[in-house]
C-alpha cells in the first residue's frame, strides 16, 4: 500500500513566508488606510480653506506663492512649497489637491507601528497603527488639503527618531531627530510643543545628553529661523480663535479625537459609546499592572502628548491664545500610542486586544458614517455651484466669508465687488447658512423677485431675477446678505456686468 507524498515548499519560499508573515498584519491595517483615505477623495467638497489655497496662494512661481504665503497665511512654508510643486504637474482639481494630504495620512499608519513598537512591544504598534488608521479625526485631515496630515506625518517621524535616539543616543539617530524634528517644525507652528518634552527627555538622560546637544542647537536654529515669518505673518486668519468661548474649544479637544472634526453633529451619547472602551481599556490595563518597559513607554507617550496640548493650553494664560483644537492633531498621535501601550499591555492579555478591536470598530463605523452622511461632512459649495451654474455673467453672488473662496474656485473668474461700487446685473443669488436673517427671501433690491429657493445639504440659496438688467449698489448687496455672519459680494467679469465706482 503505497501513501502518496505531500508536496514539499521549497526552503527558499518557506523563509520568505517566514519573514512576510509578521508584516501582515502591517500591510493590511496600512491598505485599509489607504482605501479610507483615497477611495473617497473627491468626495467632499473643498471648504473655504482648502479653496483659499488655489484662489489666493498657489501661483505660477514658488517665488509668487511664497510672498502669498507671507501674507495671507498663518503657517510655515514646507506644505505650500510641496503642493505647489504637486499642483504643476497634476493642477489644481480636488484630488491634486488633497492628495499629498491623503499620502501623508497612509505613510503615518507605519510610522505609528514603529512608534508603538519601541514604546512598549508588537502588541502595542500594531494597536496603534490599527487606530491611527481609522481614527475619524487622522482621516478627516487626510482629506483636506491643507498642512495637517503633513504635521501629523513628520511629528510622528520626529517622535518615532526620539525614541530610537533615546535608545541608542549615536550622532546619526540624533541627526535624524534633528531633521525630522526640523522638516515638523516647517510644516506647522505647533510642532513645538511636541519637541519640548523629546528634548527634555534627551538632556535630562546622562547618557544622551553630551550627543543630544547637536540636535537640540540644530532644533533651535530652525525655530529662530521662523522668527521672522512668523511676525511677518502676523496671526493672519486666527481672529475667529479669540471669538470661539475656551471652555468650548477645551471641550472640543477629547470631541475632536474621539467622534472626529464634525463629532459635534452626532452627540454626547455617540462620543460617551466610544469613549468608554478606552477608559475601560486603561483602567484593566492600569490595573492588571504594567512591566517595566510598558510603563517606561507609557510615561514618555504621555509626556509628548502632554505637551502638545497642556503648553498652548498654558499659553493662553500669557495672552498668547492660538488655541484651535484642530493645531492639536498631531498631538494625537502620542495620545494613541499611550491607549495602544496601556490597553494592548501583555497582562491584558485577550481581553486587551478585544478592547482595542472595539475601540477601532468604533472609529471605522464613525469614519464610514461620515462618508455617508452629507451632514457630518463639509459644506456643499460644489452643490452650490453646480446648482447655480457656471452661465449667467449678468448677475452677482452675495455669501458669507467661509463661501467666498469656494464659489472663486467653482465657478472661476469670480471676485470680490469693489466697496463703493454698484453694478448692473439681470440676476442676484444669495447663498448662506442657518441662522438666516429675518430678511432672508425678500428682494435684495427693487424690481428684483425670487425665482427659486435652494437647500442643498444645509447650505440655502435664494435666486432672484429681473427681467431688465437694473444696477445694485455693493452696499445693498452686501446689507442684504442671509446669514448672520461676514458676507462677501462676488462678481464675474463677462461683458453684461458693468461696474462704475460711486464716489
């Protein structure tokens, strides 16, 4: 009776399964971030200050664009000079624009394996990667085009530097420190108050604090370096921080990580369900005890996030309030690592990981939820244009400030009506958001009616015609806008609008 003979792997292939196998669980938590992130791109319209980049900033020369960003921006150079190059080759669509955004946010989820891998164990990175993947707060940024993701990119490098320097303190470990630390602190402001706490912990430790001092001076030439742009910027746009009440913006910030930037719509319930698998996660894990090293990790994740969000905390008190819960989000990524190494600690055992699954179930379903709900997701102003159309030269949008530069980029050449000006148009459309004004609906001027009233996903148009072209005077437009907010009154630049100035 003869047996037949399995099959055997050749040697070379069972190695290489070998080694792959460890990788997998990486790969697949990495490809879901990817398909989080790019699948839907080019969902969501641009909001104002997506738009505001192409309107107003990117221009023909990085030269051009740099002396917009000085001027109009609030933020350091790298992040523009990277999409200026993007947008030349692949222009200047939503998806060019958004997608060094999205690439940073895939190349992050890796970078927080390695973070939670050094802190404490495979456990804990890959915990940590799984929910950086998912977290609503990380994917909505991966989808804007703006610095964000880019910060939350290279702070997670910097940290990741840290700790392989806090390891093993060699000049080329704080090199790439230095380096990382500097392409974050060129990308965003905030950067650091993440860097502080690294620094301290490299100089306060004897036996990196001799070879820290080349990083720590290249760090500080870099910030000083800023100095300048930072005064020539001078705050530009950040009045609206001051206007938004502290308690408010102190409550958005767990908000904001938890349920995402529009977690506000879901409600308290929404943000206490997924909150209490991660307060119940570091309780078991707090309680079961950690080991040295999971202890050690814990208390480094804590002090980075600590300063990421207690030092601007902190500095409101001295009058300096650039508090926006949305500069915190690379802050984020220490606080992740924290709940990966407490949560996923080996006394956790099962129970640990099952916690962490919930907890990542729950920010998938939040992240998937916004791309199904038009409410959870930002304004509609491509609706908007869409609706009213790229015809009609003959006639004059009034909005608030936030749909100023998204009607520009839709429904390009658009402007700003001069103050003081008056012209002469067949069509009038409003658009704005609640709360609207008492007088919203009526006609803006006379011999004007309303011909259709809009409600696109929130945002409200009011169309009115004439059936002769009449002049309107900006300062009655600009009276007569919706809502109650800053309004703007734009024009296009076809042959039936004049414009003559009213002295």
């Amino acid at each position: 009776m003869s047996v037949a003979a399995t099959p055997r792997v050749p040697v070379a292939a069972e190695r290489a399964e070998s080694r792959l196998a460890p990788w997998w669980p990486l790969i697949a938590v990495t490809v879901l971030a990817a398909a989080l992130r790019l699948s839907t791109l080019n969902l969501q319209s641009l909001w104002y200050d997506e738009a505001f980049t192409p309107v107003h900033v990117l221009r023909a020369s990085l030269g051009q664009t740099l002396h917009a960003v000085v001027h109009s921006e609030n933020t350091p150079p790298l992040w523009y000079i990277a999409e200026w190059a993007i947008t030349r080759v692949l222009g200047t669509g939503a998806v060019a624009l958004r997608l060094l955004s999205a690439l940073a946010g895939v190349a992050t989820v890796p970078l927080a394996w390695a973070i939670g891998r050094e802190l404490s164990g495979r456990r804990a990175g890959l915990v940590c990667a799984l929910l950086i993947a998912v977290n609503p707060l990380l994917v909505w940024y991966s989808q804007e085009a703006r610095a964000y993701a880019l910060f939350v990119l290279f702070a997670a490098l910097a940290m990741w530097c840290f700790l392989r320097a806090l390891r093993e303190p060699t000049p080329r470990a704080m090199a790439a420190f230095a380096l990382s630390g500097s392409l974050a602190l060129l990308t965003h402001y905030f950067a650091v108050f993440l860097l502080v706490p690294m620094v301290l912990w490299l100089l306060c430790r004897r036996e990196s604090r001799r070879v820290a001092l080349g990083a720590v001076a290249a760090l500080s030439l870099v910030g000083l370096a800023l100095l300048p742009l930072i005064s020539a910027q001078g705050g530009h746009g950040t009045q609206w921080i001051g206007e938004w009440a502290l308690s408010s913006r102190l409550q958005a910030i767990p908000q904001y990580y938890l349920t995402g930037y529009t977690g506000s719509a879901l409600g308290h319930g929404i943000e206490l369900l997924v909150a209490v698998p991660i307060l119940v996660g570091l309780w078991i894990g707090l309680w079961r005890g950690l080991t040295a090293r999971e202890e050690r990790g814990a208390l480094i994740a804590l002090s980075v996030a600590a300063g990421g969000i207690l030092l601007p905390i902190l500095l409101v008190a001295f009058g300096a309030d650039y508090l926006a819960p949305r500069n915190l989000v690379a802050a984020m990524v220490p606080v992740t690592a924290l709940i990966a190494v407490v949560v996923a600690a080996g006394k956790t055992g099962r129970t640990g990981l099952a916690l962490a699954g919930i907890i990542a179930v729950a920010f998938l379903a939040i992240s998937l939820d916004v791309d199904l709900s038009p409410r959870l997701q930002r304004g509609d102003w491509h609706g908007v244009a869409r609706a009213l159309g790229s015809q009609g030269s003959d006639r004059v949008i009034t909005t608030v400030e936030l749909g100023a530069a998204p009607l520009e980029y839709y429904l390009a050449p658009l402007h700003n009506l001069t103050r003081g000006s008056s012209v002469t148009v067949e069509e009038i459309d409003e658009s704005g958001y609640a709360p609207l004004r008492a007088s919203a609906g009526r006609p803006p001027a006379p011999g004007f009616r309303l011909r259709e009233r809009l409600d696109i996903n929130g945002l409200i148009v009011y169309r009115f015609v004439s059936p002769v072209p009449r002049t309107v005077s900006e300062a009655t437009l600009r009276r007569h806008v919706i809502t109650l907010a800053h309004p703007e009154v734009l024009v296009g630049s076809g042959p039936k609008v004049s414009v003559s100035h009213v002295s």
